[in-house]
C-alpha cells in the first residue's frame, strides 16, 4: 500500500485552488470555522488536503441555505469523506425535492391564473412550502443528532440485547390490531422485525417531517405516516389496542396534555408503552463535561426530572387503571473520542459553546481515553406497561 502524502497550502494558494478570497479564509479562520495550522519553523499558517474537505463542507451547507452558526455545528458531524459526502448527497436531494415541489406549486397556479383570475388561493399551498425553509436546517440538524446518538448505543453498548429488540420484544402483538407510535423518529424501532405486521394498521408519527420522511426511507409501505404533535392527535376516541411512546414524553411541552391525548385514542383495555431514563443514565457523560468546563449543561432540565423512572410510575397512575415497570440495564464501553464528543455534541443544552475549544476538548476526551483504556458509561432505562 502506497503511502499518502498530505500537501501543505499558504493561504493564497489555497484561496486560488478552492476558488475562493483569501477575505473569507481569513474571516472563517477568526471565527473558528476553518483554522489553518502554524508551520512552528517559520509560523506560516498552512492550509492542508483535509482543509479542502472542510471546505468544500461549509460551502456546500453554505449554499443550501444553512447559516454560519449552523455550519460550524454541523461540520463535526462525520470525518469518514464517504460517509460524510452520502449525508450532503441526501440533503442535496431533499433540497432538490424542496424546490421541485415549489416548482411545480407556482406552475399550477399560473395555469389556474389563465382560466380564472380568483385563483390565488391556491398560492397558500406555495406559502407553506416556503415558509417550511427556516425549518430544514432545524430538521437536518435533529435527524443527525438522533443517528449519532442511536449508533453510540448500537455500537458500544455490552448487553446483547440491544434497546429496540428488547423494547419490540415486550410489546404483546397478540392483541394488537392497530397501534400508534408517537414521536417514531427515524423509525428505528421497526427497522428488521420478526412478526408479520401486513394485517395490522401501524400509524408512525413524528412532529418532524424530517424524521418522518427518514422514517420513509429506512421502513416499506406496511405503515402509514402522519406529522403529528403528541398533545394533539388528530385520531377518534377509543381507536388503537396500543399506543407507543419510547423516549417522548420527557420532551413535551404539556406532559398531562400529552398522556390525555394518549389516554383518550387508546380503546379501553388497550396498552400504553412509554420508556424513559433514570437520573443514573449516562451520568459519566455529563461529569465529564463538568469537569472540562462546570458552566456547561446537556439539557436545560434532566429529562428524567420531567418524566423519569424515578416519577413515571406515579405520573401514569393518574391516567391508566394499571402500571407495570421493566428496568434495561446496560452499560457503554467507548474507546473513541470522536464517538464521546459527536454525542455531547448531539445533546439538547448549551454544549454548542464546546465547538469554539473543539480540539481542547476532544483532546481532554482523548487523554482520558489513553489513560484508563475507555470510558465507562451507565445505561438505565425502563419501559412501563399501562392498561387504559
């Protein structure tokens, strides 16, 4: 095997090979997006062949309407080139699909136009659209997120039943005709499955139609796909044998709302399955965070405050006549940096500020790694069991 060799560019030759000014090298450099390194024999500032990639990031997020903020978030998010270029191919053809869709609103109604002036009504279909653009940056960012967070687990965790299989494993499909999942996300929970499901109406939802169409992508056409928003689902009373709610409610804005709605769909004696996390549940995580810097938090509120398995049992009492608790337990064994900080990286608090001290960062990560061989990190979950 060849050995690769890594080629070094002063900032104008590098401005000239990327067809961009030296201005804005200069400007990503200052704000922390682009940092060439410093020749130390004679403090060059030298731009490398990764740097290009890098670049060629940003300015693909760039041009798809992502703002800086948001780019210097996301550019971590995978250092594998063709891992990284399939996640901008798909973005690129969500974007295409985006703007064909708005294509072929105004054509419609330009052609309406010719035949009846009063038509501009159907220019409200072309106004959603355009008003759903803010929101793809938003959504790409929490379907990465969400990957990240589900490939830790997947790949470091020890227990030889992984999180969905043991979770799929203890829903009763015996008496399951319909069901509902709230909050599916990418669907991961019923991606290769054992029982047959043809016979039976499976509604996936998410209040994200990012989620959704990844939930599309990665499931065949035995379910059905609604954007909907837990606290106010848009099914009849007493409709589903089973509702299903993995790591959701923690996140919803009216908990009792939320369990109202659910409560009400769910036929009577049907079952509710909810999981949630304990206050043990990746606590190494935050602690080393903390000790980096103590004015940083993974989430604004513990979600196990809001719904956990420390309150979930008397929370559900109050809507369903039984509650019964499963406990996961589990544990990561994490030997890659990377893989510790994507997953801070993914989390819902202020921990974004890590990204102006990245390397630091990943560096404490990295030596601590190297001096006690990996990080263990607790898992602790739990599924209750309701019956309306």
């Amino acid at each position: 095997m060849g050995v690769i060799i890594m080629n070094f560019y002063t900032t104008g030759k590098f401005a000239a090979k990327a067809g961009v000014t030296e201005r804005t090298l200069r400007y990503y450099d200052k704000i922390g997006l682009l940092k060439p390194k410093k020749n130390e024999e004679n403090s060059y500032r030298l731009y490398s062949d990764d740097d290009l990639i890098l670049l060629q990031k940003i300015l693909l997020f760039k041009s798809l309407g992502f703002s800086l903020d948001e780019i210097r978030y996301l550019i971590h998010d995978n250092t594998e080139i063709e891992k990284s270029l399939e996640v901008q191919k798909k973005l690129v053809k969500q974007k295409i699909s985006y703007y064909t869709k708005i294509y072929d609103s105004l054509s419609y109604t330009s052609r309406l136009l010719k035949n009846d002036s009063n038509s501009l009504d159907h220019l409200m279909e072309t106004i959603h659209l355009l008003s759903k653009q803010d929101s793809l940056a938003e959504q790409y960012k929490n379907a990465n997120n969400l990957n990240v967070r589900i490939e830790l687990h997947e790949k470091y965790s020890t227990n030889p039943v992984k999180w969905f299989d043991w979770l799929y494993d203890n829903i009763d499909f015996s008496k399951i005709n319909s069901l509902l999942e709230v909050g599916c996300g990418n669907g991961q929970l019923w991606k290769n499955k054992r029982k047959d499901i043809r016979n039976r109406e499976i509604f996936l939802t998410d209040i994200s139609d990012g989620m959704l169409e990844d939930a599309k992508q990665n499931l065949n056409d035995n379910f059905s796909y609604f954007v909907v928003n837990c606290e106010n689902i848009p099914f009849k009373t007493n409709f589903f044998d089973a509702v299903i709610a993995n790591h959701v409610l923690f996140y919803l804005n009216d908990l009792n709302q939320g369990l109202s709605e659910i409560q009400r769909v769910l036929k009577e004696n049907g079952v509710f399955y909810s999981t949630t996390y304990s206050k043990n549940h990746m606590r190494e995580i935050n602690e080393l965070v903390k000790e980096f810097n103590s004015n940083i938090y993974l989430s604004e509120q513990p979600l196990y405050h809001k719904f956990g398995l420390e309150n979930g049992e008397s929370i559900l009492k109050q809507f369903f006549k039984t509650v019964k608790c499963h406990i996961y337990k589990d544990y990561l064994d994490i030997d890659d940096a990377k893989a510790i900080v994507d997953y801070i990286l993914s989390c819902h608090g202020n921990q974004e500020i890590l990204l102006e001290h990245y390397e630091d960062f990943f560096e404490f990560v990295e030596s601590r790694i190297k001096q006690e061989g990996s990080i263990r990190i607790t898992k602790e979950a739990c599924l209750f069991v309701c019956e309306n």
